[in-house]
C-alpha cells in the first residue's frame, strides 16, 4: 500500500465528525507505539455509547470530487494533493489492522469521484467483500451518497452497521450558496430509504422474537439492516446560519428520519484559504459554539426543551458564557424555585445541575424521606448550581437569595474566563490561517465537507 495515498485519504477523513462519538486520531505518545507500517492519522479513536474508546480505520476511497462546495478543501476548483484506492486495497488494509487488534472496525467515506453511483458501488463493494467473502464481523460505518441510485442505498445499509447522509447545511437556500448541485430533496429521499430499510429490518426481528424456536437459528437468517442507525451531520459557522436554524433543522431531522445523532462540524476558515470570492465568513466560529449546540441537542433528545425555548427569535444564538439549560433558566425566573420533595419529573429534569440520573435518584430517595440541601451533594449534584433554583427542607428564602448571588458571581467569573478561552482559540485559528497551505493536520481541523 502506497504510504502516501493512505496518509493523504486518512487526512482529508478526519474532516468528519459522525464516526459515531467524537474522539481524535490516536494521541501522538500512543502513535509512537505503533508499527512503523501503520499510518497513525488512518487510526480514529471513536467513543462508544458506554465510553468505551473503539479505534476505527478512518479512510477515504478518492479525495477527486465532482463538486465545487466552497467550504470544502476537496471541491472541484481546490488543489489539494489528489489520491483514491482500489477496493481490494481498502478490504486488505482493513483485514490486515483487524487481524493484527489495530483497528475494531472500518468508517469509509468518499468524495465524489466520477459520479454518486460509481463511487457508491465502490463503496458498497469493499463492505459487501468484507462480510460475504471474509466474514468480517467487525464494525462498518458507510457514509452514503444521497445522489446513488436507491438500489445501491439500499445495500449500503445490507452491508453496514451504520450509515449516514450529511445535510451540511440548514437549508435548500443556504446549499444553494455555498453547495451548488446539491440537493437537499435528494439527501432526503435518500434518508427516507435508509430509515424505511431500519424500520423494517427491526420489525422483522420484532416478530421473529417471538418466534418458538429454541434453537434460535432464525437469528441468522433476519434481513440485517445498519443495525446501528443513521447519523448526519451539519456544518456549523461556514455562513451566516444561526444556532436555532442549525437546531430546528436537527430537530426536524430526528422527528423525519429518526437519526441516532446529528454532528456539528464546526467549519475551520484555515482549511479553506483559497475559497472562491467573499462566500465564506473571515473568521472561524468560536469552539464554544459547537460544544453549546450539542449540548442543547442533548437538551432537545432527552429532557423534553424546544428550540424555541433554547434559542427563541430574540436570541436565536446560544449564550457562550453558560450552557443552555443555565440560560434558559435564568431567562425564566418565574419557573423557579422548583420543589424537590414535589415537582414531578419532567420539571424536575429543568433544573440546572440536574441530570437524568439525579432526578432518578431524587425520586427514588424522596419517597421515604424529604431532601435537604446536604442530600443533594450525597447525590453528587453541584450543590452551587442547582441551590439557588431549589427548595428543600430547611432551605429557606434568605438562604435562596445568599445562593443565588454567589452562583451570579459563579457565572460572572467563569464568563470571564470563557472569554479568555475563547479570545485564546481565536488568535490560535488566526496563526493557523496564516500559516495554512493546504488542509491542515490539527485534531480540530474539521471544515466539515460531505464525504
Ligand atoms: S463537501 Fe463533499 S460533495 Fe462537496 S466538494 Fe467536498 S467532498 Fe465534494
């Protein structure tokens, strides 16, 4: 295998964000370790839902792309270095890393080279020969290309454990900008497909559940399909896009296609110097941006806020000095104090400092004895954060008004220090933009493209 190629495709992969979990490449003091035949950029660390890290071979088949997408280091009118693998390369390469425990799994992606459907048929063909002629049981994420015909979409999730469309951006008129081609109909159809095939693939093995066979051989013979779901992803900070259109179109999303995750790439001015005209904004968007917006996604999946609520058209831009559950709550005083020997669940899951396991615990505890200030730090709650939205026994008002003045001066400083945080990460981009010549290698470096 031509070390070249591989470090040029390994690299132009880790522009992407939905290898399930986000972790990095390999750290540089485990990369030493490796063999000196393995390039360690093609080793992703991705993070399993049980915080397990699972190494994955993060490649591309072709960085050569039919697109002209302009904040992408890849499209058409760019010059980056060019490079694709065949798919017996990919299989062996693959196998090789699995066999030798370097890797537990293979995530592969591509531009589009050629056309969707030659890439596509590639793509399913190193997945098809992985598990048909190998009978390789490790896992396989397939990024698919929303333009293949649905035949091919339909064996990407046959072969694959996951698979994912990436949207990129919020709207058929923001694509239409900065995506030419591109068709957000298109990615639709194409996700439709791959949520119809999940659906269906989980009913059969519903019914066949309950099937009276204890030899349970009917196992083997159930239509298997990306039994892991699909994710997508959205680019954030490449134009003018606020937090509640990136979160409305999320929503939208896990409503229409049932998606497992949304990512949120945010877009690196640096990797893209030679861009076309004044498209792309001068700036980077800050790197509080993307973590604030995954957590008001964590905030829409699983404790029942709305994107009006989280970003509402007076501020449709998450506040970067707090989180978003903190600003809500200080947005809304009158939804405060909550009682914690009485409100019910879903209010209870609204306090700041209140996670889903706490308020289990809350509810478990409070059937037998009434909650004072002191069980709250036993249930390992940030006693300064949560108090002054909280009564408890022996939790007067006075005590309510000490508490909530000093977690303002909580805020206060640590708004301060996020501003230093921030002004800190953007002198950084400043620097890598002067210095950057082609696509760089930082772990941060994610100018988030579709392949
Ligand atoms: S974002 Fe995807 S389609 Fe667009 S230029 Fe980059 S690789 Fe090609």
């Amino acid at each position: 295998m031509d070390r070249r190629k591989l470090a040029v495709l390994a690299d132009a992969a880790r522009l992407d964000a939905p290898c399930g979990g986000r972790r990095g490449s390999v750290p540089d003091r485990e990369a030493a370790l490796l063999p000196t035949d393995v390039e360690p950029t093609a080793i992703y660390e991705s993070l399993a839902a049980d915080g397990r890290r699972v190494p994955l071979l993060r490649i591309l088949l072709s960085n050569h792309c039919v697109h002209d997408c302009a904040y992408c280091p890849l499209r058409r009118s760019a010059d980056p270095p060019r490079a694709r693998l065949a798919v017996r390369d990919v299989v062996r390469l693959t196998l090789d890393w699995h066999r030798r425990g370097l890797v537990e799994g293979l995530f592969l992606s591509s531009a589009v080279d050629r056309d969707a459907d030659h890439t596509m048929e590639q793509m399913v063909e190193v997945a098809r020969t992985l598990r048909r002629q190998h009978h390789f049981l490790g896992y396989v994420h397939l990024k698919v290309i929303p333009e293949a015909s649905p035949e091919l979409i339909r064996e990407a999730g046959r072969w694959a454990d996951r698979v994912s469309v990436n949207v990129e951006l919020p709207s058929q008129r923001r694509l239409d900008a900065l995506a030419p081609g591109r068709r957000l109909a298109t990615m639709h159809r194409a996700m439709d497909r791959l949520r119809d095939g999940i659906a269906e693939a989980h009913e059969v093995s519903r019914r066949h559940r309950f099937a009276l066979d204890p030899s349970r051989a009917w196992r083997r013979a159930l239509p298997r399909f990306a039994p892991a779901g699909q994710v997508t992803q959205l680019v954030v900070g490449a134009d003018d896009a606020t937090d509640a259109e990136l979160l409305a179109a999320a929503d939208a999303l896990y409503a229409r296609q049932r998606l497992r995750r949304v990512y949120y790439g945010a877009f690196v001015r640096a990797a893209v110097p030679d861009a076309p005209g004044d498209l792309l904004p001068a700036d980077a968007p800050s790197p509080l941006r993307e973590r604030r917006l995954y957590q008001a996604d964590w905030l829409l999946r699983e404790y029942g806020f709305t994107v009006g609520e989280l970003a509402p058209p007076d501020a449709p831009d998450l506040p970067l000095e707090v989180d978003p559950k903190l600003a809500w709550a200080l947005r809304h005083p009158e939804a405060f104090p909550v009682d914690v020997n009485r409100a019910p669940r879903e209010v209870l899951l609204r306090v700041p400092g209140f996670g889903r396991r706490t308020v289990a615990r809350i509810l478990a505890v409070r059937a037998f004895h009434r909650l004072r200030a002191e069980d709250l730090a036993r249930l390992h709650v940030p006693v300064s954060r949560a108090l002054p939205f909280v009564v408890l026994a022996g939790h007067d008002a006075a005590a309510l008004d000490a508490a909530e003045r000093a977690l303002r001066e909580h805020l206060a400083r640590r708004a301060r220090a996020q501003r230093g945080l921030t002004a800190r990460a953007a002198s950084s981009t400043r620097r890598a933009a002067s210095s950057a010549s082609a696509p760089p290698k930082t772990r941060n470096s994610r100018p988030s493209a579709c392949w």
